[in-house]
C-alpha cells in the first residue's frame, strides 16, 4: 500500500496521476427497457411462469434481495435479450430511487430489469471497481445534482454516458482495488448470513417459548383450545382490555404546527416512521417544545410505555425507548400503560407471534392505508402464563436478541471500515 500526493486537475476534480477521468460510455455498455420494450401489469405473472424482473425494491442494503421480487412472462423475457441480467452485470436505478445500485452475484434464476433500471454489462474495466465506483459517494452526488429539481429524478442513458468516472490506467491496480473492498463485503454478507441465521433460531424459540410449545422450566402442558388457537391449561386467555391501565393516540393529523418544532433536544416526538419492526428506528427524529408537550398531555409517552403502529404494517410494536417522556405526533401510533399482569416485554415479543398478526389482519379497516384503532386493540386475546413465567421467557428471548445485537453492531463496524476503505482507494489518496 502506498500514499502518493502526485495529483492531476479533472473535469471531476483531483484524480492521482496514472488515472484517468473515462466517460462511462467507454467502460461498459448501457441497456435499458425503453420503447416497445416496456410492460404492463398484464405481462406480470406468478414465480415458477416466468421470469424474475428486477425493480429497486429489489436492492437492500446493496444487495439483491429475491425475497418479493416480482415476474414477468416468457415472452417479455426472450423479447429483450440485451437486458437479460447475467452474473457480474451492474444494475443501477435511474429513475425515481436514483442511485441504487448491485452487482450481481450468485443469480438463482432467469432475470431481466424493470424500466427504473439500466443494466450495466460488456466492461472494459474491471467490473467491481466500477460498481463501488457507481456506489460512491462521489458519483451518486454529481448524479443527484444532475436530477435535482424534478419531480420525479431520471437521469436518461445518454447522460450516463457521458458521466466520468476516476479509473486507474493498470488493470492490476483496478484489481487490487476492487479485490480489497470485495474482501471486506464478504465479511459483511458472512455477518448478514449469520445474522439471518441468529433471527431464524430466535424467532423459532419464540414460537415454541410464546406458544406453551415449550416452557422454560422444560415441564410439558397440558393443551386446551381457545379462541386463538390451543394453548397451555394453566395459562389464561386474556382480553387485553383487562390487563390495560392506560391507552391513547393523539388527535387525527399532525398537531404541531412550525412553531412547535424545535432544534434542541427536548422532547423527542414519535411518528409512525419511528416504529420500527425490530424496535425504534432513529430515522428522521424531530423535537417539540416542553411548553406544547404540556398542552396536549394525552400525547405524552412516559418511559416504559408500549406504542403501538395503527398501519404501516399494523400492530407492530416497541417500548419507549428515552427515559425522558417523548410525545406522539397524529394519531397514527398508539401508547399503552400495562398493569402488573402483563410484562411490556412479553407483550411486544407477543406482536410477532401468528396469532397476534391474524387477529391484527381481522382487525384492519380501509383498502388504500388499511389501519387498526384502540378498540380493535382493546379487544385483542393474549393466552398469559404467570408473570414469573413472562419474565422467564422475555429473559431467555432478551439473551437471543443480544447476540443478534451484537452481530448487527459488528456488520456496522465493519460497514463504517467499509467507507473509510472506499474514500482512501476510490480517490487514490491510497494507491494499492
């Protein structure tokens, strides 16, 4: 590894002699589905009919995903073989989510791309070092400028062409390069396989633990049916109603007005973004004043209270999570106060069982933003074991979920490293 200052002026700025500024158009070829090429939802079909056509959602966390992806007909397919997706070819959005893009890897059927999507294939570069290239920050800023100000952002296959792209001139140095952040990007996918793998063994022990299936002081139930299905005998079919001393949302629409936002932490509000799946999501976090958090007491969420999501999914659920009182904006989540009968923690592992999740999908009211209230939540059954038993359980189930934490905060640390790499070698600041 060498650090080098022998730098050169570009069109794009300071690249390290040796590399050179190359309009995209020179690196690869760029397909897209444009013309007669398009398609309708007629031409969708179901998996096992056709074949995969990638769409942005497609895209998590740099990666392809083939969990939701949807299909589309023989005939689609073979019509438009330059975009049919091979191993190593670059997907990258053009449209609307601008920007996101993969490298495809392990390809486990026939796939094409939807229209939001170029395809990025024939290089005449190292292929991965193009891609991190793309991924940059750098680019994906020029690429926004260019975009910014439209409605809905497209950046058009002509444009692309022309954008430059640093490259070294050795094609072992654009080896070298991509072969030490290809490294690193293996270590992140091993973590995101043991992380999956860490969440489908937590999530099992769950539904044995949240079931009566399996009880933690390893005795067998007895099982009785009920209303959400059979459940242990010396556990108690529960109306959550009965076990609630406090629930509220706030007033229909936001209501805090400018005025009321403040840039000084003081007293966090909670949106239904915040809610997350796994727990609080810190994304777009905003503040109101203490003086209008007193105005509107119903909207306030004391610490250790359950909120709850109306939509979005529905019913997902976390415990508040700042040990100072934050403050519900609209009505679209829901805060709960407990009695002693029923532990917070148990309730929110509760939320991911089947049977929760059924009686949420009853539950639901409107087609476009289909949304639960109070008193469908009120009216929700929990079977409950003692509250010695929910404790047990939430501490067998709080020791799995420190372990996926702890493999999280590893990806992150490895992802931070990640961006450090990326600014030192695709800048050229450190020559490999």
């Amino acid at each position: 590894m060498e650090n080098t200052h022998k730098m050169k002026n570009t069109p794009i700025g300071l690249i390290p002699d040796g590399w050179s500024a190359r309009p995209l158009g020179d690196l690869c070829e760029i397909h897209g589905r444009i013309g007669f090429r398009g398609y309708t939802k007629a031409d969708l079909v179901r998996k096992g009919e056709g074949a995969i056509t990638f769409s942005p959602s497609d895209i998590y966390d740099q990666r392809i995903s083939y969990k939701d992806c949807d299909y589309i007909s023989w005939a689609k397919y073979t019509e438009s073989p330059e975009i049919q997706v091979k191993e190593g070819d670059i997907l990258f959005c053009k449209t609307a989510s601008i920007g996101k893009c993969a490298q495809i890897w392990d390809l486990k059927e026939k796939a094409t791309i939807n229209p939001q999507f170029v395809l990025l294939n024939d290089f005449k570069c190292n292929s991965s070092l193009l891609y991190y290239m793309l991924a940059f920050s750098s680019f994906q800023n020029r690429v926004l400028v260019i975009t910014g100000g439209s409605t809905i952002p497209t950046i058009s296959q002509e444009a692309m062409k022309k954008q430059l792209i640093p490259i070294p001139d050795a094609p072992e140095e654009q080896r070298r390069i991509a072969d030490t952040l290809l490294s690193i990007d293996k270590i992140i996918g091993a973590l995101d396989e043991a992380i999956t793998k860490k969440r489908q063994i937590k999530d099992g022990l769950m539904q044995q633990l949240l079931t009566g299936i399996q009880r933690v002081d390893g005795h067998h139930s007895e099982f009785v049916q009920s209303e959400v299905g059979v459940i242990p005998k010396d556990w108690r079919l529960t109306k959550l109603n009965e076990v609630i001393e406090d629930i509220n949302d706030g007033p229909f629409g936001s209501n805090l007005k400018r005025e009321h936002y403040t840039l000084d932490h003081e007293v966090r509000i909670v949106q239904l973004g915040n809610v997350g799946e796994d727990g609080w999501n810190d994304d777009n976090v905003k503040y109101t004043t203490f003086g209008h958090a007193k105005t509107l007491k119903r909207c306030i969420i004391p610490y250790g209270s359950v909120i709850i999501a109306k939509m979005m999914p529905a019913g997902r659920a976390i415990i508040c999570p700042n040990k100072d009182p934050m403050y519900i904006q609209g009505s679209d989540v829901i805060k709960v106060k407990f009695s002693s009968g029923l532990d917070n923690n148990f309730f929110v592992y509760y939320t991911k069982t089947r049977s929760y999740l059924d009686q949420i999908d009853s539950s639901l009211q409107g087609s476009t933003r289909a949304r639960t209230n109070i008193s469908k939540i009120k009216s929700l059954l929990i079977p409950l074991p003692t509250i010695e038993e929910q404790k047990k359980i939430v501490e067998v189930l709080s020791s799995a979920d420190n372990d996926l934490i702890s493999l999280v905060a590893l990806k992150a640390k490895y992802r931070l490293i990640k961006q450090g790499m990326m600014q030192e070698l695709l800048t050229g600041k450190t020559r490999l």
